[in-house]
C-alpha cells in the first residue's frame, strides 16, 4: 500500500470523482486539493504533472519516491496503489 496518495480535483472533473471511486472501492484513503477552492495551488500541479489537466493523483510510496498519474488511467493507478 502507499504511505499517502494526493489527487488535484476540481468540481466538475468526472474522472476526478471517478479516481476517487476506485481509489474508495480499494480502500486507499487520500488527501484531496480542490483547485476550485485552492487555486494557489494549480502550479503544484502543473510542476508536477506537466500538465493543465485533472485529475493529478500522486502516489506517494513508503521509501518517499512519488508517481504522478494524470487522468483516470487505471492501468497506471492500479499497480501504483498495490
């Protein structure tokens, strides 16, 4: 399991509520950063995903490396979370 998993939401990302879903059915808890909300934080973002779309989850695993996964890419999240 990760030591912590990050995801860049904002309110009207369908595939922003469809990673927390899967995330939510695998039982891996997450911190959530509503870009809505926060807006200062969409350059974290951006440095980290190199890109301007959400959702942006980073799996942050227990020896600190981190892997960042944009959008709903179940092949990539999957084996991320294990």
């Amino acid at each position: 399991m990760p030591k912590q998993v990050t995801i860049f939401t904002t309110n009207t990302c369908g595939y922003c509520q469809m990673v927390k879903k899967y995330l939510g059915t695998k039982g891996v808890n997450y911190d959530e950063i509503n870009l809505d909300q926060e807006p200062s934080r969409q350059q974290e973002a951006l440095q980290l995903s190199g890109s301007l779309t959400v959702p942006v989850t980073v799996v942050t695993r227990s020896d600190d490396t981190k892997e960042v996964i944009v959008g709903y890419n179940l092949a990539k999240l999957a084996p991320a979370i294990s």
